[in-house]
C-alpha cells in the first residue's frame, strides 16, 4: 500500500485523504490548477485547484442528477446547454434523451476538456465526436449573454463558487441563463452541500427565485464531494420538476438516476427546507 | 487554528480529518476504547475505537432516521426496545412518539452512557431520568433471546460490524429479535454504507429477508460517517413502512425526519437497488 | 492506538505528526496560542502557536547545548540571563555550574512560565522557587537595553523568527545584548535550522560577527525540530569557546552535553560552514 | 500548491509528510515496492516500502558519512565492497579516493539500479560504467560468505532491519564481513536512528564489537530520516577510526564530510555513549 495521499482540505476544519498510487497529470492552466491522480478508492479523479471535479467510480451521481431531473422534467428538451462541465460527464447524460437535437458544450477552459478525454474515457466518451454535440471553449456568461429564447435545458456544472467559477452564482448570471431559455425553459445549477454551504444555499436560492416562477432544491448523494451530500437548485419557467409521472417516462440507462428518486431527491430534510425557506 | 486532528481512517484508502481543540475524554473500556473530542466543524464527537459514532451537529440525522421510520411504520408503538445505542439519542427519539409507554435501552457498555451523560447532555437528555424509559447494561443479542413476543418496535443501533458489535449482523440475532417481537413488530438496523460496504448489505440484506416477510432498505444523509450516505434495513411482519400516509402522521419535532422524506427514503439510487436485489 | 495527532507544518512543504492522546492545555495569551500535547513518541509537548518548542523526552539536548557550551566556556560566570526560555529548561541547566551566584530569566509571556510550571515540572523545577533564580515577565529586549555590562554569559533561548520573538534576531537586540555583557561576556542565540532556514544562518551570523570579535556557530540534534539539526551562535568578547580543555571541566549531570561532544560541535559539515563564510 | 502528499510513518507515533507534485515511478520488484517521487522540499525521493532511502538534496550526508569514514581511516582501501546502497551514492564516494583499485557493487535488488540510473542520474553517476566499478545484482551476505580476506573496506549500506535487509543486521552476516575483509579491513554498517531504534543499537553494537578488537559508533545528521540522526558502527581489525591526523587527509570533494567532521562524529551525546555502553 501507498505511502501516498491526496488531500482536500474541504473546509477550514475538514480534511478528506485519499491514498493514491499515481499522478497522472498536473498542469497550471490559464485558468486554475488541474490534476488527474489514481486513488485506490475511487479509481482516477479529476482535480481543479486541489478540489476533487470528479472520480471514475462515482461520477455517474453528479452527473445524473444534474441533467436528468431537468430533462424528464421537460416535455421536448431539444435544445440544452451545459455551462462548465468540461469533463464530460454532464452532456453524455443529455444525449441518452432522444429528443435532443443539439447539446451545446461551453467550458471556459479547454485543458479540462483535453485532459478529460484523455484520462477520463468514459466520462468524456461524447467530447471526441457525437453528431449532436457542439464543444465551445468560451465564457459561460457571456456565451449566455448572446443567447436569446434558445434554449429548452441550461444545465450549470460550475466548479466552487470561488476563482472562474464564481460568477456563475451570480443574480446577473441566472438572469441572462433565463432570457436565454425558451418560454417554457428550465435550468439546473449545482448549489454545493447543504451541511457546509448554508450561507451560499441561503443566497442562491431566493435569487433564482426571483428570476425563475419554479424555483426547488433537490439533493444527491456525492461521496467525494464535502458532507457527501449535495444540492441542484432548479428553476423553471413552466414545468414543475417535482410533478412528473414516474411510470410514464422513458427508461433511461443510469447508476443512480430513477423516475421515482427523481420525485424524492425533492423531499428535503426538515433543516435543508429551512434553509430555501429562509429560515 | 489548532494543529491538532482527529484522522479516521474510513477505509484502507480514506482519511477524514476533523481539526480539534479538545480532547475532553479518553478511556479504555471493558469493551472498546472510547474517547470524546471537541472539533471545529462538528462540535462534540463521541469515537468508539477511533470510530465516529455521532456529533453534536449531525446526531439528529441519525438519531431521528433510525427511529422515526419505524416508529410511524407502526400504529401503535406501546413498548420499544433499543439495542446498542448508549449515547441516548435513538431512545430520545422514541419518546417523542405519545404511544410509548415503555421505552427500553439495551447497552452493553455502560461506560457510553456515563460519558454521553457528562459530554452530550443534548443528545442523552432522557438517560438522566425518564419514566418512560428503562436503562440496561447488557449483552443485546442475550436481552433480545430471553424477550418472546414482547416488543412492539426494535431499533439496532449498533456501531461497526467490528468488535462488540459485529454479532448484531448475524441471522441467529435477526431470528431473535424477530422472536422478541410482537406478532405486527417491526424492526430497524442500521446497515453501513452502500458506497463503501456493498458485501455488508448485499449479506445482511436477504438474512433479514429470509426472517421478515417486509425487508426494506432506506437512506439517510449523514456526513460524518464514512461516504456520507448510510442505510438502515427494515424487517416488519405485517406494517409496510413505505405505505404511510405523510398527511395522516403526527408532528414531530424534528431537523431531518418529515413524513414526506420518510417515504422518499426508500426511493433507491438504482445501485442501491441492485444491491438488495442481490445484483 | 488514538487517531488524534498533532500536526506541525514545518516548512511550507513539510509536516511533522505526532500521535497524541491528550490535550492538556491550550489558551490565547496575550502573545500567542500555547497548548500543551501529550504525545505517545515524545511525552508531553509544548506548543506556541502550533509550533513545537520542547518536549519531555527530548527537551534535554536544546537546554544542555544552549546553555553549557557558553558556561564552560567561560572561566567565571557569576551572573548570567536568559532571554525567554519560559519553560525554565535553559535556566535549570545555568545553575548546575556553582559559580553562578544570579541566573535571571526575563520571559515576556507569563503564561509560559505558568504552564511550565504546571504541566513541566521537571523542565521546570527551578523556577518554583531557587536561591540563585530571578523570574522577570518582561520584554527582553527592553531589558537588555537597560542593563549595562552587567552579565557574564546571556542566552538567547527564543522562539522562532516570527511573532514576538522577530525583534531578538536584530542586530539592534544583538548590539544591547553586546553592552549588557561586561567586557569578557559572551552569549549565546538558537539560530535555526541548517537545512530549512539557511537565508537566516546567512544573515544573522555576520550580524552577530560584527558586533563580537569572536563568532562561531555550533550544532546539536533535536530531533522534534525541523530537520533535526539545530544551530546555536556564540558571539563572544574574549573567550574562544572551541578552546577549552575537555580534560580541565567540572563534570556536570548530563545526557548530550560533554566537554568532548562541546569541542566536536563546531566541528561543521561544509555546507553549514559554507553558509557562515558566506558563501 | 499541490495537495499531494507522501507520508512515511517513521514510528507507530510519528509521521513525516512532504508535500509531491508527482510520483514518477512506482512499482512492485521481487523484493519491495519501489517509488520515485517528486517532492517540493527535497527533490527527488527515492522509496522502497514505503521508507525513505534518499533524496536529491540531502543524499550528500549519508552516501558520505558512510564512505569516507572508513576509507580515510584505512591507508591502503584498494579493494572496496559495498553491500546494498543500488542507489549508487556510497559508491560514486568512494572511488573519490584515488587508491581504490576496485570497487564493488553487490545490491539484490536489479531494479533499484536501474530506477536510481533513470531518476537519480547524480546519486548513480558511477553506476553507467565507471572503469574501477564492478556492480553485481546478488544477495550480499552469499557474496560475503563467498569472500575470504579479499577486502580492505567493506560497506553495509542496508536499508531498515525489515524485509530484505533484516539479515544485515546479524551476527552471522558480521561474521562473515569480517572474514570477507583482510586482516587490516575496516568495515561499516548503518544502525539506525539513537532516538527511534535504541534497542537496535543496544543489540548491533555489541555484537560487531564480539568480531572486531575495534568497535566504534559514529553520527550523522540526515533531515529526512527518521529523527534527523542517524548511527554508523565502525567495526575495524586494526585502524582506529578515531585516530586520524585531519590534517594529513587528501581533499575531498564533499558538502558534508571534513576530516575534523570525521573526527568529531565520534565525540557521542552521553545518552548515545551510554547505548553503546550498554546502560
């Protein structure tokens, strides 16, 4: 065994290790610190500034529930843009829908999306070629920003709330994700874990609310992300996500994502509705 | 900021790092070690050979999800024992529900309950003087075998399946508590977590089956045990705990538990699926 | 075996950690965060601001090297200060030579001095109360600014260069220490570790060199500081400290120091000679 | 900075952490795991089971302390062994001295060679051909058995007194040094830390001196071994490593060693003359 450890320190007071046996890759991009490390827990593992994006063995959560929900929630999603997600992950998911026509790619920072489809095959298995898919290595917010009643999804697979990511929390950024969407669109925004990001959750949440006329919280279960536990806000201008019918949806091939989880990831915990109701 | 932590050591290849400024308790007990330490991020933290058993701030999750499921499972919960569960916070739970008229804590460390006494007033408040609620230091497995028919709802609350706690993950222990139940018993286990103990849950899972006529698995979201998901196996002989009705249920005061969630509970990550279902 | 440690970040790039079962102490003064650590290697360990400064079982090196190798050195030390060395180690060393007839310890933080006292007894057993010792919590500096060739030998028993015991690296303290000696004085500063703070060595030995006719660096093993190579500089008015006559010495309760092992001290490895040549 | 780190638990009770920013090579041999990292502290590391044998930036310390202790205490090391020490450093130091004639390599493990050839080009540099060098990839202590007054040096550059190089520190292998080595030979064995491995020395100590009339223990200081000091025991037929004339020594090119260095590594802390003495 490995004398050798990956550690995040996921808070001021918490560190999470991972024994590794190898670097795969280390790089200073123009935008932030990116690694791919071997950990023996969790198979390859994707780094931006010391910050686990990704692993082999539990990507499938993060990455289903942050399309799916919005997708089966959406009568005719044929049009979707993923913000970020540069690894991949994300806009595979999109494209098991049949009804898409265009899945829209658009990461700021094109080593994540080179070293994804080099290290991370699977993850990234639509970056190297789909008939759908169209990769932008571009501003998130900007690219948004020139996009009017476009699209029907708009996923938002930001990293932290911190570096590059952090305007992508902003009122002004789920603003221009809103005129962007057709009438009927709806947005899914990764909104960090309900146990140790109380405050972003307690920020974020009423500013879409503002934007969007559905606005809900639903959770997953990330066990390389802090607390294990992690939060999707949606907002929608027409569908309510909480009233699909499990029985009529399409089957869809996933790890984590069902119809009826779908419906259940909305059931908070007492303290997390608290924290959308601004308690 | 202290330099000083707390490391468990999760699994071969996992390290969580809690930051200390405490060390209020340290002993070696007849059983186990036990110690108490002070962190930052999660307040007071109970370790049972250097085992995260609970915390001041996330004990709720696991404290009301063990028992509250059962306990609104069935409808008239008169007498209910709790087999493990030292600290006080499970039976604390039961006595929330008016139809308990007997209450009874079967901890086999007596040492627990004296330190949950002095470190975790909160957590063990009815262990210093309840009428409801019984305290034996004994053996469980030995409790449960002299009982017959005598329960109306039993709760494992048992720490790892390591040391003095690994008999409570055995079918000659399932088939006693079964017997010790009432004809309409039911009973919850806790069953570790489905990231990191698949083997665990795919065993336990149809030994309980094999015993109850209703096995269920559900989860809780509890972030500092190891992966942040955890489960709890139900074996009922007659109530199925997926058929409340949220509506119908009484209020509890609660930070995690709602009837709503109670449902969605059962609502499994497909991976999770296959696991009960032996795949 | 606990899974509390404690961590000291010894360089940017290096972490030192030693397991513990208790924590005995810890306390905001009004200088700096002090705690006492009771460690399983090294017994009860001192920390100010998380920084290792002695430990039971190998507190016996840096007290015997700071302090016998000016006592011997010189022939008549009858009045000799220490500068800091609250925990009373240094100074407990300074009288085991019966020509001292005054041993001053000027401490700026008292809460050293008390926990010390407490939780040290052994280290500490003279400032309890002993014939010869003066106690003043003051600022060092300060007092030696006001004291005019006044002591024989003066040690220099600080913390690390940062925080309050920055200024005693100065050529300006090292200048007042230079006139409160009297005119055959000599004394004695930790200078760091060879290894890890080389820039310090560099600057700080010809501070000394141009303020004391002879200057010499020595060397001593400490194996819970950085590296576990430690530096000590003589500055000196008169008295050659590599020239004594091991032969000629009163023997002393030792267990580093000898009169053989003082000699072979300067004896240094070319590259820590090279860094007091300047190159 | 890098969140990557490898940590060597140097005790039960002790851990040494250094922050890498790559893991070069790591593999399985017949005999131990091998890894090459890069750490930012001390550049290349070389590991085998998980222990750290020698860095880029303090290999000088050991490979000389080894070597020129012994070979400047013997006035003819023509014929010169090295058992163990692939890495190549203790060799590229002893042809340093003109009068070898040969020198010989006898390492067990082939692939510590060839990893110390690829990453380690400056500690190896005698290891790519050298027209004094003989290198062979066999057991030591048969290739010792095997020879009878053939040498005048012989080296014992081991690593820990587990796995493959337990039988190093034995009395039947001494036995068989001494018989390899003519009847002036000198040889010198590493023995570990006098902090971390007492009973170690208590035990080897007395043991070479039962084989040879002159039987003497030296120190060095090596920061990323284990407590920062290491032992060296002299077993020697007829030379006094002690009684050199430093100023009759040939310069050396050298960034630890001086001849009054030599002499003074054997002036001993009392607490380490009294392990050799048996206290």
């Amino acid at each position: 065994m490995s004398g050798m450890w990956f550690t995040e320190e996921q808070t001021a007071n918490i560190r999470f290790g991972c024994r590794i046996n190898n670097i795969l890759h280390s790089e200073k991009t123009d935008f932030q610190d990116l690694a791919v490390v071997e950990t023996l827990q969790w198979g390859r593992m994707l780094l931006l500034d010391n910050l686990v994006m990704t692993t082999d063995k539990d990507e499938f959560v993060y990455h289903e529930m942050i399309s799916h929900v919005a997708m089966n929630s959406h009568p005719n999603p044929k049009k979707v843009l993923v913000i970020g997600g540069g690894d991949g992950g994300t806009i595979r998911e999109v494209v098991k829908h049949a009804k898409v026509e265009k899945a829209v790619l658009c990461e700021i920072d094109g080593q994540v999306i080179e070293a994804s489809k080099k290290y991370f095959p699977e993850i990234a298995s639509v970056l190297t070629g789909h008939p759908k898919v169209d990769i932008l290595v571009a501003d998130g917010i900007k690219h948004v920003k020139e996009a009017k009643e476009e699209y029907d999804v708009i996923l938002v697979d930001s990293s932290e709330p911190i570096g590059p990511g952090a305007v992508l929390f902003t009122a002004e950024f789920y603003q221009a994700v809103s005129e962007a969407l057709k009438p009927d669109g709806i947005m899914v925004a990764q909104t960090e874990s309900p146990f140790y990001n109380q405050e972003l959750i307690q920020t974020v949440f009423p500013t879409i609310g503002s934007i969007f006329p559905i606005t809900k919280l639903y959770l997953a279960s990330i066990p390389t992300y802090p607390s294990g536990l992690w939060s999707f806000t949606v907002g929608s201008k027409v569908y309510d996500p909480e009233a699909i019918e499990p029985r009529e949806l399409a089957e869809l091939d996933t790890k984590y994502y069902t119809p009826y989880l779908h419906k259940a990831a909305f059931a908070l915990p007492q303290f997390v509705r608290n924290l959308t109701e601004g308690k």
